[in-house]
C-alpha cells in the first residue's frame, strides 16, 4: 500500500509531490521536465536544497574534487548530506553520520547509543583496575557511546528508514541498499534521472551491517564514492551485536575503499568507463576516507587527528577475557569481552586485514553468524566458524564482525609487561600489500589503522 | 633455463654495477641525512627520558597502592633469576613462576574468587602462568618515542621514518633459541628458470637463499633473532607472534634498524582445551620497512610455533602434536608450501624506491611467474644460493600405521589463492583436515567454561577438498589420501579485483 507523503515546497519554487514509496517502492520524480540527456557542464539551473521532512534522511547525489593524502584532487560523487556544485571547495561527498530511532527521529549525529557518555578521544576508560590480573583492568558494561565515521547511518531495529535522494547530477543514478529486504534481496530507488528526488523507504532490516551504493554500471559508480553503510542496531541491545550475540564494550565501523582516478577524471570528463575495457588501477586506498598519516592521526590537523582517533583508531585497556564468552564479567556492569569492529569493503580490491599486537576473533560474515560448533569448509573453500585470526580476508562488498580484545600481547615476556609505563601502539594493514601505497608509492600510504593498548593508569591500583 | 640470454645477463652485469655504484652514492646521502635525522631523534629521546624520569621520581615520591606488584613485580637488581627455562607442563596456570619479580603477579592467576556463575567459565589465569623468566637485571630502559609525532605530509611520514642504529633489547633474558640474520642480495635463478634479484634473511646455514631460513620454536621458551641489516634500514616483523611493540618490527610503531637488534618473545604456551592460550602453529616473517616491496623482494621466511608437551596429551617417537592437545602427525613427511608470485618490474627496485613521493608504481603489481616454494621440513636443502621450491609431496595415507602427514601453508603473496586437492583425473578430493589457521586451532567454543575441543576431537573435523586463502594468512592441515597413489595440490592465484585466475601451479602428492 502506497503512503501519501505530505506535499513539500522545494526553495526553487517546484512543487514536488512525493509519490507512494513504501515497503520496496520507490518515486524518481523529475524536478523539471526531462529533456535529452545534457552534459554535466550544460545543466542548469541548479536545483537547491530540499525543505526538510520530519523522520526523512535527505541524500543528496553530489560532484566534487576530494583531496588525497598527497594533496592530489580526486574527482568524485557522493551521498552528502547538503547539495554542493562541484566547484564547491568543501563539497558533501560523505554522508554525515545519523540516527534513525524507532521512535522515528532522524538525528545528526557521530554517536550511538544516543545519550550514552562519549569515550574521551575514542578510548572507553575503565571501570576500575582488576586486582586479580596486575596490568589489566575491569571493562565497563552497557556503558560507552561510540563514534561513527562519515557514511554510516545508524537505525534501530523496529524503526522505518525514509530515505529522500536527491540526483543533482547530469546522468541518472541510484540508491540500492544490499541484502536489506524481507527476503535478503536489494532495496532501490530505481533510476533516480538528473534533478530529481526519489524516496527509499522500508522497514529496518536485521541487525547488522549493510553497504549501499549506486549500483549504476557497477563498480564504476561505488568507485567514484557513491556508496555508503548502514549499521542497524537492536534498541533493546545496544552494546550487543545482536539479541543474544556478542556483547562489545564499544564498536568501529571501517569502511575500506578504493579510488581510481584514471576513471574519475573520465567520468569528469563527461565519459563513461567501461569498467571491462578500461581496466582498474587503483591509486589510492582509504579506511574511513582517510590514508596514510591521516588514518593514523599523526598530522598537524587537530581536527583531523582527533576524527580519527574518535572514529578508527581503536583504543582500549587491557582486560582479561575468554572467547567463549563475550558476556556478563565477573560483576555486574561489568563486561567480559572486547570491541567490536564492523569491516566493510566498498571497495573493489580483495583485502587481508592484518592486526598486529592481539588476533582477533571473527564472528559473522555478512550478517551471518558462524556457529561455534559444527563448523564447516564451504564450497568456496572457506572455513565457516567462529575462529581467531591475524589476518581477516575481506572480499569486495563483503563484511564481517570481529572482536578485539583488548588483551595483554601473548608473547610478550612478563619483565616487559610488568614494566609497562606507557600505550603499546600496533599497527592494522591489509596485507595485499600494494593497498600500502599511495600514488605508486610513500608506504605506509595506504590502508592503515592502528589499535592502542593504553598504557596504566596513573594512581590506579593493579 | 633462464629467460634471459647470456648477452643480456652480461649487459645486466653491467647495470648492476652502475646501480650498484649509484646505490652506494644514495645511501651514503641517504646515512648522511639518517645521521642528522638520528641526532635530532637522540635529542627527542634525551628530553622524553628527562620527562619520563621526572615522572617516575614524581611518582616514587607518591605512596603506591598496596595492591601494586611493586618492588617485587618490577624486574629489578635483586631479582632472582631461574636457570630453567623448561616450558610449564601443566594445564593449571601455575603460580610458580621462578623470580620473585614475578611471583605477585601470578599468585593472582585464579582470577574466579568473585565470578558469578555465569562467567565462571572464563578467566582462568593471568597470562604469565608459563612464563618462567631468566632474566638478567639491567636498568629499565627508556623506550623510542611512538607515535608521538606529527608529520607535515605523507612523503616526511614515508621518508622520515625513526631509524635507529642499535636499539636496545629490554630486559635481555636467556633465550633457549637464538639466531643471527644477516640481509643478503643475490641474482637467484627460481624453479622456472627466471632468474631475479633477490633479498632475504641469510644464516649459516641457509647462505643467501630464499625464502629466509626457517626457524622452529617451542611454546613458553623465550626466543632471540639478532637481525644484521645492510644496504638500508630493516626490521623483522614476526607475523601472527604478538610481543610488545618494540619486537615487533614495525617502524613506525618502534624502530627500523641500521646497525643490529636483537627481536626478544617467548610464544605463549597452549593449555589443553582452552581456546584463549597457545602459539603453536604456522607463522612467517619478514621485512616491514617499505614492506610492499621488500617483502615481494624475498624478505620473508617460515617460521614454526611447536607445542609444549602435556602429560595427559603425551607424544609418539617419530611423531609431534600441532598443538598442546593437537592431533600427532608425522615428523618423517611434515612439509610446508608458500604460494608466491614475481613482477620482475619491482625486482629492478632499490631500497627506498618511492618512500620520497616519486610514483614506483607500486600499486601495480602484475606478477608474471608464479611459484610454491616449500618442501618437507626436514629435509631443506642447506646451503648457498638455494631456493627452497617445492616439487613433490609425500603423504600418508588414512588408516595406516603411520601418523598423518601435516602440510603447513604460508601465503607470502599478494594475490588470492585457492588450493585444490585432486586426484589424477582432476577430480577433487576431500582429503584436507583443517586444524588450524594463523597460529591458532580450530576449536568448538560454544560452551562456556567447558573445554574447548579440537573440531575433530568434537566429531566434526573441517575436511575439503579446497581452501580459499590470501596474503599473509597461515593454514595447518592433516592430509588423509584415501588409498595409495597419486593425487595433486593444485594452487591458482586470483587477480585481486575481477578474480580471474592469473597464474597456476601443480605438485603431486604421492600416498603410500
């Protein structure tokens, strides 16, 4: 059944009525009539922001030039969250973070849970110092917020997600969110054409982690940066994976990708790659946006630096923990388990993340949990089980959830731990090496993260 | 057979030593500018242990907390010492770690007393319950700054990473194990007749070879390798172990080295169905200095975690366990492949090739030979200039007297890889048992508190056929051939974007 959104007034004096669009429907409405397609450069006038619509997430199909960590500009599209030009110093490319509540509120906002108190600097502090383990300490419970990076949106189980995308490019495009339907299936705009509006709407799917993308002459499209993620989360269970899943002291959304700029600067010339012809190169190779020296905050950009230690450089204490049980600790409010981290590619490279310093414990691949017992190998010749892992193969499209857990480097001798004054910092790297570079070289340029071990607390009793 | 004529290779003589001569030019630049760089770290160093000595008389000053390990904790002049480094047998975290040093610490092993019973199931000692230090007391050190510097852009952060010519190991125990590599760059001709410019690890008895030497190690003892770098900065990075930052050779989180550092771990000891214990298994290391290509270049080798031997999981003469509460295998035919591929473009690189902005192309690689390197464990060919690659395995097959064979997979590639078991008509054959990946067993965790079995000790062993793996990743596998003869290890390596296979190599497997 059709739902009649209320009429809306758009800035530019078009009177947009926003057709039935619930459950998997969709309206691609043209703001003016459509012609014959026109070039990028031809179109105009430009079509302005969309008046805001209560419980709507408005989208907007946006150009622009993107920096590289080598200052190089990067023609790209985009999800934003306002419209900008592609002469727009600062264009929206990246979906500002938001929360869809089941109470139907869209909220801007880095954080989730909502309310819940923010890690300082990314990094959950601990309850109190374990005195039964010297060094480690006592993990806080249903607690710690965490932050989001650009490109995620956030929604609680039970709630509906409307989303308004809004084609300000001269090509049509589309907004298809993957695996996300009743029955596993794709959600659609359909084809969106120049200047017009469409609206998404459908029920929250599962909890779980979901890539959306303009799957518009694929990968070409999701390259450019046309993509971004959806993590929905129980309301109920806020600090677990999912009802009676792990439970995690706070969680990271990485989202990998990569950038091709010999299509992006053919797409900017009003071409379009044939991506079977012209044969993907990547040149860059980004984690939350970012590369190099900005994924691992060590540039002179507070803001930048601070981002990045907020959104993907894991940080925590020491605890103790037993992978058997990602639960309830030894009291309650207390957590026995580690953090979350949802991996993404949206990329086009098969990437092997590498953690150094703890392995990680790898629960579900596209929001399938792997069983504990009774593992099996699939027939594509992967093991299906819950399991420990260094390096975690992550396919283009694919995501999976991992803990970290936080725990004291196993192969350390006791006279360096126990003389641990300071954070032990270790580095995360896809391992398919040339993701490291960027432009053709500068290592580490690439994919790069790092996780800290924080150091003691001062005054706090081992 | 080499690809390249004599011609060529004379030719190829002669830009080597022109390259050779520009090489030694831009290193002297290059030690020239690491010398300043090395000053202005000493200098960063000197103020850091001025501020952390600071702190710590600050702190002295403070009256500590009861509960600290304190004096005792803290490795110090007066503590003693243990002359055994034996690996604890027991399953029980031990409160008997030898030192006084460490005696606080692990008489808190038990960590249940306040477990509700719900969680009692978990935490089940502190970690240092097998770790039975030798130490030799020196002064604390005062660790290299991590991290803790800001970079204008990515070419000062790739250029100016921290070397160091001779870091100092922390607190130097008695290693049960130690080794000496030196960097070594030889023109070495592979299984395929292609003859490239190699770098690896060399030791005695593995002179200029590739891969590196292997090395086996056993849980719980403490392990030493002293890297001799040459030709420019290298680290070891010991992939999968997890020691403290500054032994794990990454630059940019400690150190790279110019002159010599000795690595420092002790691999964990397993406990018997405990899921959260134990190294054993397959690791490899390598080069993390401008790794793409060093690492491509030949700067790895294999190396192996053994188990500690538990008395209720004893072993057979002639046989040895994957893990604490593993199944045996035989040592006779253990063997070991690594899947490997070469674009002879990065084989004409230098050192630092694209660490100061210039495009190296290094997000191109396009191998165009492919290699399994490997063979059975026992029986590496030792001497100079070899290549360990792998052109036959044997196998034991199921029900025999013997134990299994167990083959170890190393992915010292860039690309995907699938592994396929087939018999001589090609069809496929589920004679693989995966037990373990990346240095950890296979276990079913779905109870809590309860033992963690060995999938095949929990009635559903993970046989295939076909493995589906990429860079870096480590299986161990049991092979069960059903009968006598000879089956195949088919490899394919997989393009990293479409999937297309780009290369293929095939080993028999003879079953007896």
């Amino acid at each position: 059944m059709a739902e009649q959104l209320p009429p809306e007034i758009l800035a530019r004096s078009d009177l947009l009525k926003l057709g039935a669009a619930a459950g998997l429907g969709f309206a691609a409405l043209p703001l003016v009539q459509p012609s014959a397609p026109r070039s990028r450069v031809a179109r105009m006038p430009i079509p302005l922001a969309l008046a805001p619509l209560p419980g709507v997430l408005d989208l907007y199909i946006n150009e622009g030039y993107l920096k590289m960590v080598d200052d190089t500009l990067v023609y790209h599209r985009g999800f934003g969250s306002r419209p900008t030009d592609i002469d727009d110093p600062t264009p929206s490319l990246r979906l500002d973070p938001t929360v869809i509540t089941v109470a139907g509120d869209v909220v801007p906002g880095r954080s989730y849970p909502l309310g819940a108190p923010l890690p300082p600097r990314g990094t959950p502090t601990p309850l109190r110092a374990d005195s039964a383990n010297p060094g480690q300490y006592v993990i806080h419970r249903n607690y710690w917020a965490s932050y989001f990076p650009q490109r995620t949106i956030v929604a609680e189980l039970g709630s509906t997600v409307r989303l308004r995308v809004q084609n300000r490019l001269g090509k049509p495009h589309t907004l298809t969110v993957h695996g996300a339907g009743a029955d596993g299936g794709d959600l659609t705009t359909g084809s969106i054409a120049p200047d017009s509006v469409a609206l998404l709407e459908f029920d929250c799917p599962k909890p779980g982690t979901y890539i959306f993308t303009d799957p518009t002459n694929a990968p070409v499209e999701r390259v450019l940066g046309l993509f971004g993620v959806l993590v929905v989360m129980d309301p109920e269970c806020q600090w677990d994976i999912a009802k009676d899943r792990a439970s995690f002291e706070r969680q990271w959304v990485w989202i990998c990708h990569t950038v091709e700029p010999r299509w992006a600067s053919m797409e900017a010339a009003g071409q379009t790659v044939d991506p079977l012809q012209t044969r993907a190169v990547p040149r860059y190779f980004t984690l939350n946006g970012r590369s190099g020296f900005e994924s691992l905050g060590v540039t002179f950009d507070d803001g930048i630096n601070l981002a990045t230690e907020e959104e993907t450089l894991i940080s925590g204490y020491p605890r103790q923990l037993d992978v058997r049980q990602f639960g309830e600790g030894t009291e309650l409010g207390t957590l026995r388990g580690g953090q979350l981290v949802r991996l993404v590619n949206a990329g086009i490279v098969l990437h092997q993340m590498h953690f150094h310093g703890n392995h990680i414990w790898t629960v579900r691949r596209n929001n399938v949990d792997w069983p504990r017992r009774e593992g099996f190998v699939g027939d594509d010749g992967h093991v299906v089980l819950q399991q420990w892992e260094d390096v975690v193969e992550l396919e283009p499209m694919d995501r999976k959830d991992i803990i970290i857990p936080i725990k004291r480097p196993p192969d350390a001798i006791d006279p360096v731990w126990f003389a641990r004054t300071t954070d032990w910092v270790y580095p995360m790297h896809c391992h398919a090496e040339p993701s490291q570079t960027a432009a053709g070289g500068m290592y580490p340029g690439g994919l790069v993260a790092h996780w800290t071990l924080k150091g003691p607390v001062p005054g706090a009793a081992p | 057979m080499s690809i390249f004529s004599r011609d060529r290779r004379s030719i190829r003589a002669i830009e080597r030593a022109q390259e050779r001569a520009q090489r030694r030019r831009q290193e002297e630049e290059r030690r020239r500018a690491a010398a300043e760089r090395k000053r202005q770290a000493d200098a960063r160093r000197r103020a850091e242990a001025e501020r952390r000595r600071v702190e710590r008389q600050r702190a002295r000053s403070k009256p500590s907390a009861s509960a600290k390990p304190g004096a005792s904790a803290k490795p110090s002049a007066t503590a003693k010492p243990s002359a055994s480094a034996k690996p604890s047998a027991s399953a029980k975290p031990s409160a008997s770690s030898s030192a006084s040093a460490s005696a606080s610490a692990s008489a808190t092993a038990s960590a249940t007393a306040t477990a509700t019973a719900s969680a009692s199931a978990s935490a089940s000692a502190s970690p240092s319950a097998t770790a039975e230090p030798t130490e030799q007391p020196v002064p604390a050190p005062v660790p290299e700054p991590t991290l803790h510097h800001r970079f204008q852009s990515q070419v000062d952060f790739s250029s100016e990473q921290l070397e160091v010519e001779n870091p100092v190991t922390e607190f130097p125990q008695v290693p049960a194990f130690a080794v000496d590599f030196e960097f070594h760059s030889r023109d070495l001709v592979l299984d395929d007749g292609a003859e490239f410019e190699m770098w690896s690890f060399e030791d005695e008895q593995y002179e200029r070879g590739f891969p590196g030497p292997t090395l086996r190690v056993q849980e719980g003892k403490v392990f030493h390798a002293t890297v001799h770098p040459s030709k420019g900065p290298h680290t070891i990075h010991w992939h999968g172990m997890e020691p403290d930052p500054r032994n794990d050779g990454v630059g940019h989180t400690s150190f790279e080295v110019d002159g010599q550092y000795t690595y420092q771990m002790q691999p964990e000891a397993g406990r018997p169905g405990d899921p959260n214990y134990g190294a054993a298994g397959t690791y490899f290391y390598h080069c993390h200095v401008n790794t793409p290509l060093h690492v491509q270049m030949g700067m790895f080798g294999p190396l192996v975690i053994d188990p500690v031997v538990h008395p209720d999981y004893p072993v057979t003469p002639g046989a040895r366990r994957a893990f604490v509460d593993g199944p045996e295998y035989d040592i006779d035919t253990e063997a070991l492949f690594a899947p490997y591929c070469v674009d002879p473009r990065w084989h004409e690189m230098n050192h630092a090739d694209g660490l100061s902005g210039e495009d190296a192309g290094l997000n191109r690689f396009e191998p165009r030979h492919f290699y399994l390197l490997g063979g059975e464990l026992a029986r590496r060919p030792a001497g100079r200039e070899r290549v360990w690659s792998l052109s036959v395995l044997r196998a034991n097959v199921a029900g025999g007297a013997r134990k299994p064979t167990l083959l170890r997979t190393v992915n010292a590639n860039y690309l995907p890889n699938i592994v396929t078991f087939t018999d001589a008509a090609g069809v496929e054959v589920p004679m693989a048992e995966l037990i373990s990946h990346d240095g950890r067993p296979f276990r079913d965790t779905s109870v809590p508190g309860a033992p963690a079995l060995s999938c095949r000790d929990s009635g559903y062993p993970l046989t295939t056929s076909r493995l589906a793996y990429g860079a870096a990743e480590r299986y161990d596998m049991l092979l069960h051939p059903p009968a006598p003869g000879r089956y195949f290890l088919r490899v394919d390596w997989e393009d990293w974007i479409t999937g297309a296979v780009v290369g293929t190599r095939i080993i028999p497997i003879d079953a007896t």
